[in-house]
C-alpha cells in the first residue's frame, strides 16, 4: 500500500491557514457583534462616510468664519484711520454688507449710529441701536453699551419717557448704574419733577457708601442741595387796616 505524499494536494490544502478568521476575528470582538457588522456593514459605511464628511465641512466652517472674522476686523480697523467722513462710512457699510455675520459688523453698526449721534441725526440713530439691540443676546457684553447709547439719543432728541424706560434698564447692569442714576435725575429735573429726582439721587447716594472717589458723591450730594434750595415766595398780602 503506498504512503501519500506529503506534497500531495490534499495535505497541502489542509495545511493551510484558516482564511475566515478575519480582522475582526483578531480583535476579539464577541460573535454577536461581528454578525452585526458583517450584516449592516454597507449601512455602517454609509454611516462613516456622513461622519466624515461632516466633521471635514465643519472644520472648513470654523475656518472659513475665521477667515472672515479677520478681514472685517481689518477692514474696521482700516475705517477707524481714515479721515474723511463720507470714505469712514462707506468703509462701515462695506463691512456690514460684506461681513454681516462677524463682530466688525455689529461694530461697525454701532459707529454709524455714533456718527448719527455726533451729527445731531438722532432719530438715525437711535433706529440704529435699537436694531443692534434686537440683533444682540440680553448676555452680550455690548449689549449694554449699546443701550446706553440708545437711551442718550433719546434723551438728546427730547424723548424723555423712552430715555428713561431704557435708564431704567442699564441700572440693572452694576458697571452703568451710577452713570444711569445720574442721567434718571437729570431727565426728572429737566421735566420738572423734583421729588422723582430726589429719589434717583438719594438712591445713587446710598449706594455710593463704598464708593472710593469723594467727587462722585459731591457731585450726586450738589444735586440733593439744588433740590432743597426753595425759590423765594411772595410776601404775603398785608391785610389794609381799617379806616377810622
């Protein structure tokens, strides 16, 4: 009986290593899950590939606003070095358009309605805080900026009841009370109600008991002191003494 070659095909078939055991296989992931991968695989490419393709479009996002941040930064800059009025404000609206969505636009908004303020154009102005205002997060740091800048053009342009709705407001914020308080009693003197104003100042006082500069309350202590200074009344009529 002859021996079979250890050559043969046979031998040499069974000697070969076990092709089915795979990648996965190596990483000693359980049975379930390497069905599952196997069987939804074209799904969980798909999957990957939205992944990806996400990540790299967000990454070109983060760039691209980036970007863009950075020349309406520049071109802002670029606006506050000019001289000529007219070119600093087409400078601005060139920013707003081309960079709508960046800071330098919203900066660029609020010095336009500065020029507006500076020119005396105070309803432009005041319509345009009032849109940088809705435009803004109560949060956002400018915001109450630009709502001190909205309150003193109202003031300015004699709108006194919409100055002090918005006073009212910027007090709220402890970095513009004092300055807010101070504009209140200002606005009540000029219409004439003393007493509202006494309030606002004596308020303004009590709250300026830790207050490091002694100007700021001789200042806020000369309003109280106008206040109680009473014009001088007519003498009263003398009653004519009877006749004789």
């Amino acid at each position: 009986m002859s021996t079979e070659s250890l050559f043969s095909r046979k031998n040499i078939k069974s000697q070969q290593p076990d092709t089915h055991r795979g990648l996965l296989e190596e990483l000693n992931l359980p049975p379930e899950m390497i069905s599952f991968i196997r069987d939804n695989s074209r799904t969980l490419q798909i999957a990957l590939i939205c992944v990806a393709v996400f990540v790299l479009g967000w990454i070109f996002y983060d760039y691209y606003a980036e970007q863009q941040e950075n020349k309406g930064a520049s071109l802002l800059a670029s606006a506050m070095q000019v001289d000529s009025p007219e070119e600093q404000v087409q400078i601005l609206q060139n920013v707003i358009t081309d960079y709508s969505r960046t800071d330098a636009a919203l900066w660029s908004k609020l010095e336009l309605g500065h020029i507006d303020y500076q020119n005396g154009k105070f309803d432009e102005a005041t319509a345009k805080f009032k849109e940088i205002l809705d435009e803004l997060s109560p949060s956002s740091p400018l915001a109450p900026l630009t709502r001190l800048s909205l309150a003193q053009s109202y003031e300015e342009g004699g709108q006194y009841d919409q100055a002090i709705a918005q006073y009212n407001l910027l007090k709220k914020d402890a970095g513009f009370r004092q300055q807010a308080n101070l504009a209140l009693g200002r606005i009540f003197m000029a219409k004439g109600e003393e007493s509202q104003a006494r309030k606002v100042y004596e308020e303004l006082l009590q709250g300026l008991a830790d207050e490091p500069d002694p100007g700021v309350k001789s200042k806020v202590q000369a309003k109280l002191a106008s206040l109680d200074v009473v014009a001088p009344t007519s003498p009263s009529p003398v009653p004519e003494e009877s006749k004789e």
